[in-house]
C-alpha cells in the first residue's frame, strides 16, 4: 500500500498524475466521494450512536506500537515545551463555548480518566492494540459550557506538513462518545513525544489519520468552512481522504 506521506512527497508520482485527471472531473469526484455521507449515515443508522469498538485485555496488547506520522513537531516551540516537562504547555479550549479554558497538563490528569485497551487502525494498512488513559472529551467540554450552535469539534496541533499545523474535527456525536477520550497515558505510561505528547484526541470508532497528536488548542464551531480548505482535516483537504473515517 502506498503511504500517503509518498503520495505528497512525489515517490508516487505517475500514480498521482493518474489520480489527479480523474478527481478533477466533476462526475468522477461525485462518484469517488458521494460514499462518504452514505458510510457515515449507514453506520448511525444501524448503531446506536454510543455502540462502543471492541476493547482487548492486557495480554492481547501488541508488542510494539508503532509511531506514525509526525515523530516530534521539531519546532523551537514544542522543544521547548517537552524540555520542560510540559509544565508551561496550556490547551484552550473556545470557539462557541459560555466559559473558554486553558487547561494545563496537571488540571487534565486530575479529571475523571478512562482507561482503554483498543485497536488503532491506519489507512495505510496496519493495526496494533494498545492502551490509553485520559478524560473524555465530552467532560471536558461540558466544563467549557459548549453551546448547542456547535456542531463540530476541530483540533489543532503542533506538528507541521508542508509549513501547515495539522488540524482535524468530529461531530458532535463523536465527540461525546464514551470512549472519545484525550488521553495523556499510554501503555500504563505518561504519552511520549512520538505518539502525540502530552495530549492526543483518541476517536476509537475512526481510522488513525483522526486521532489528532501534539493538540494544541480545541475549539467548538458551527461550521466547518473557515477550517483549513473547508474539509474538514489536514489529509481530508490535500489528499482527498474522508472526513467521516468510521470502522
């Protein structure tokens, strides 16, 4: 399978040319993307919006979990911030919301936290099984007082890709899904920096590209338009994935 990191990069170029005639006509683009409202609708309609992803025992955790991705964000910012522990990273959390918060690491580990062991699903073909620990998102934004205009929640990171902080979002529903968490532990470990420290969106019901690492600022908005190129997502913007990646 082809990683989506080539795909930018030019290792697939021919592949690419080939792609990009046929997303280019508008019949072939209704074609290739109008599944995605049907995927999303088909599996809120024959689940009950809170049906939770299979969760393991211990044993089954896989050996190694690889990082994927941005390894370190690698900018004077972020070095700076795991330097120190993390002790002077703040996450606000705004947008349409009656109370913005800025929350440090501290306050979040002292929040309720849910401990889950589930698998991590990637677009590019692998799959591994581990645990991660944190507050769900919904508590969190409960404590914000997220207004009923909002109908999405987008996430920016530290890491960039091409110069452009990455950036995703969920809906509402995802969002307050039981087993959406933030999590700042994995493996019975406080999260590294290769897999998203100090804080990383886990949205068990979504493929990896969703779960957002090194997030950096939350908001709550009512449209998706003014985020990115409008999709919604890093990858769902420059490489045309879809914004609803359920599994």
């Amino acid at each position: 399978m082809i990683a989506r990191r080539s795909l930018l990069t030019g290792g697939a170029g021919l592949l690419l040319a080939g792609c990009d005639r046929v997303v280019q006509n508008p019949t072939a683009r209704r074609i290739l993307f109008a599944g995605e409202d049907m995927q999303r609708g088909l599996q809120r309609a024959l689940s009950d919006r809170a049906a939770l992803a299979p969760e393991f025992r211990p044993d089954q955790m896989s050996p190694i979990f690889r990082a994927n991705g941005t390894h370190n964000p690698g900018t004077p910012e972020y070095a700076a911030l795991a330097e120190n522990n993390f002790a002077d990273w703040r996450l606000p959390v705004g947008g349409l919301v009656d109370t913005p918060r800025r929350f440090t690491l501290a306050q979040l580990r002292t929040m309720p936290a849910r401990t889950q062991i589930t698998r991590h699903d990637c677009v590019e073909g692998w799959s591994a099984i581990g645990q991660w620990t944190g507050p769900l998102l919904g508590t969190v934004l409960k404590s914000a007082g997220v207004r009923r205009s909002a109908r999405y929640i987008v996430f920016h990171c530290a890491d960039l890709f091409g110069g452009i902080p990455y950036y995703e979002s969920i809906d509402m529903v995802d969002a307050f899904h039981p087993q959406t968490i933030l999590a700042w532990g994995m493996n019975g470990h406080m999260l590294d920096v290769a897999h998203g420290a100090p804080l990383r969106l886990r949205v068990e019901r979504q493929l990896g590209y969703k779960h957002a690492k090194y997030l950096m600022r939350i908001d709550a908005v009512a449209s998706l338009d003014g985020i990115g190129l409008g999709k919604g997502g890093y990858w769902e913007d420059h490489v045309d994935y879809d914004w609803y990646a359920g599994i």
